[in-house]
C-alpha cells in the first residue's frame, strides 16, 4: 500500500514523524498523565492500583533518622555527669505522648542522660483519678523499642538506659525533683518564651545540689510537663518529625487495622489501608462526655463539654465525609446508645469499635486496660475522612494536628472553630487553647 503525503511534505520528515510518534506512545504508557492526584494528600491513585485491605498492621513504621532532630542533638554539649527521669506523665494518650516528648527534649537540651520514661496507670475504678501514683513501664502504651532505636538513629549521643540501675556508678541516691518550666519566672499560654534559656537555668539551679562528697551521676526527676514547650522553636522539621519517636504498642496496632477492615466489609467500602486518610468511607467522631471530662470540664462551665452540644456539631459536620458511615469514639456506651438514635433520625448509620471485633480479637480487646483500648480509636480516627471533636480534648487535638499534615488549608487556627481545616474540626473559641497549636507535638 502506499502512503500519499500531502503535496509539501518532504520525505525526509518522516523519520522524525515517526521517532516522535514513538517517544508520545512511550510518555502516555510508563508517565501516565491521566494518573488522579488527589492534592492535599500525600499520594496519588491509579486506575489500575485495587483497594488495598490485606495489611496486618496500618500502623507501622520504621524507627525514625531525622536530620532535623540529628542537627539539634549534634549541636547539644553532653554532660555525662547527669540523667533525667520521667516518671509522672498522666492522663489519657494525648496527655501522656506529649509528657513524655517534653521531658526528652528538656533532656536534650541539658544534654543529660535518660532513663527510659515510665507511665502513672489510671485508677480502673474511677478514671477521673490519674494521679494514682502507681506506675508501670513504657510498654503500657508505646513500642519501647522503636523509642530507643529512633533516639539511637536521631540523637546518637544521648544516652539512654532500660532503668537507674543501669546508669554507671549510681549509688542508689534518691533524684532531685524538678517541674522544667518553674526555673522561669512566667510561661505565656503559648509556651515558654525562650526556651533556649532553660539548660543556662538549668545548671544553675543544679548547683545548689553539688557538693564534694557526691559521686556519680545526678539523677534529676522531672515533674509532670505537658504544653509549655514551643514547639516549632526548634524549627518545623524538628517539629513534624519529633513526636515519630513514639509508637503505639503493636497489638492496639494490629486491633486497630483489624476495626477498619471490618468496617469496609460491613459496608463494602473501596478503601486503601495505606492511604494516611481514607476518601469518602466514614466520618469521625470523638464524642468527648465521658466522666473524667464532665469532672474537669463542668457542663455549666463550658458549653462544649455537653453532649446536647457535641451531638448537634457532629451530626451537621457528618455530610461533608461524602458518606453516611459514622465512627464514633467514646467510652460511655449510654452517650453512643444516644448518639445513635440521633444519627438514625437523619439516615446516619454508627458503628464503634465494640461493633466492629468479634471473637478472638473481641478477646484479645476486653483484655485491655481503658486507656489501652482509647489507642485503638486514636488510630481509626487518623485515617477518618472527615473528623470532629472537642477543644478541651488533648486526644482530639492530637488527631487534628497529625491529619493536618495532609490538608491543604493553612489558615487552621483563625475559625470558625479552635481548629478547622478541610480534613478535621475541633470545636470551641478560635484561639481559646492556644498551648495546644503551639505546644503539641503531632
């Protein structure tokens, strides 16, 4: 057959016609253009890539190397002749994650030692009382390893010991005690102003103590320190990859995979468990009335501490998830029971984490201590695709921060709500927690 060119074209076009031809065809088979990017999430969809339920654990990561944390611990003189203690943080996950991360960094600034931090347990009698006194190990709530292998990658130089025994030439002395932020005069709501200033305080404060016949490391007990150190003061970097030295115990990890992929099979969700936010498959409600918070925050006091309050914010948010699913986390199942009538009258289905796990993970889960059984609802509600909770709540915060790396919307904190970005709300007076924002590490 043969090929007529339109009357002008040289021949000697075709070559290059044709090499063209070629390169496009290789472009559209391996570049893909028509790829989908959904932008403010980090990652990209392909027509071809199925719905991904066969993970075991959606939770896991590696221990982290972060340049970031490297720099601040290279530029840190260390005083071997010093060891900090952690061993007040209470509360719930939000409260306790963030204690913790407080004291490793107050450690990292006097470039002293550290001694794996320990956990006040809650009174199971009454959760309303935290400061029982009673401590067990870090591995109440977080994979111990994974710290000490982030603090080796990211901080080599600070020591790190299983327990007091362990630090050389200890001699059994009690530890000094100190609350960090009692060495400044004033801590503005938003943090310490410079927290540069604290190792200066620091030493000086320690020198009272030293005396001649004193052998061995001094060991310093840091009191409880929750939201008093700013957090991007060390930069953003420092601040997005800080709190990654913290990771959830593996088998509240494994439950909370578990509680999605049941979700997605109870209502043939099309989900990808690798995704870090789950599109259009269920909405989040941290539904925060429990007794503990009715006691902190008195109804009367502050309006959204009330379930009246808390129901009807979260039932008209629920629409903008794109589905009628509703994933509430509380521990007060008469609040869910009434959360659930409520939703129903609206054509809003709720499911929990008790709906979800059945027989041996139903088990496994009703072995677990209250706040053990709170870190499962803590992961589910990460993936959320829309999330809503309240300001009073340390939990709710620290979900909103983390989703909020993956939003898209950088005006966060200037209303309607005390947080509010494309992806989460949390509920009350723009600005009227500013310690969280500014002191929570996400």
């Amino acid at each position: 057959m043969i090929i007529r060119l339109p009357p002008g074209t040289s021949r000697r076009s075709v070559p290059l016609a044709i090499f063209v031809l070629v390169v496009l065809w290789v472009w559209v088979l391996f570049a893909r253009p028509w790829r989908i990017s959904f932008s403010h999430i980090q990652s990209h969809f392909y027509p071809e890539s199925p719905p991904s339920l066969s993970v075991t654990d959606a939770f896991d990561f590696p221990p982290i190397e972060s340049e970031s944390i490297k720099s601040i611990c290279g530029e840190t003189e260390w005083n071997p002749e010093v060891v900090f203690r952690c061993d007040e943080s209470v509360g719930g996950i939000g409260n306790i994650r963030n204690s913790i991360l407080h004291c490793v960094r107050y450690a990292i600034s006097a470039g002293g030692g550290l001694v794996i931090p320990s956990i006040v347990l809650r009174n199971a009698s009454d959760i309303s009382q935290i400061r029982t006194g009673v401590t067990t190990t870090m591995d109440y709530l977080f994979d111990t390893q994974h710290f000490i292998d982030s603090l080796r990658l990211s901080c080599p130089s600070l020591p790190v010991y299983k327990s007091a025994v362990d630090i050389p030439q200890f001699q059994g002395q009690d530890a000094l005690s100190l609350i960090p932020e009692s060495l400044f005069a004033s801590v503005p709501a938003n943090g310490l102003k410079n927290p540069e200033k604290w190792r200066e305080l620091f030493y000086s404060w320690l020198e009272d103590y030293r005396s001649p016949n004193r052998t061995g490391a001094m060991v310093v007990g840091l009191g409880r320190s929750y939201l008093h150190y700013p957090i991007y003061s060390d930069g953003e970097g420092f601040a997005m990859s800080f709190g990654g030295i913290l990771k959830l115990r593996s088998d509240t990890r494994r439950l909370a995979t578990t509680t999605l992929i049941r979700l997605a099979e109870a209502h043939s969700l099309a989900i990808n468990l690798s995704e870090p936010i789950l599109l259009n498959a269920f909405f989040g409600a941290h539904l925060r009335t429990e007794k503990d918070a009715q006691e902190g925050w008195p109804a009367p006091d502050w309006i959204f501490s009330r379930y009246a309050t808390q129901s009807k914010l979260y039932l008209e948010q629920a629409p903008r998830s794109n589905t009628s699913i509703i994933y509430v986390a509380s521990g007060d199942p008469t609040e869910v029971a009434k959360f659930t009538a409520d939703a129903k009258a609206i054509n809003m289905a709720v499911t929990t984490k008790y709906d979800l796990l059945t027989e041996d993970d139903r088990v496994e889960f009703e072995k677990l201590a209250w706040d053990q059984q709170a870190l499962v609802d803590y992961m589910v509600m990460l993936k959320a695709s829309d999330f809503a909770g309240v300001g009073h709540s340390s939990f709710a915060w620290n979900i909103a921060l983390k989703r909020h790396q993956y939003a898209q919307q950088t005006n966060h904190l200037d209303g309607p709500q005390m947080l509010s970005d494309e992806l989460s709300q949390i509920y009350g007076t723009p600005r009227g927690y500013p310690e969280y924002a500014a002191c929570l590490w996400p």
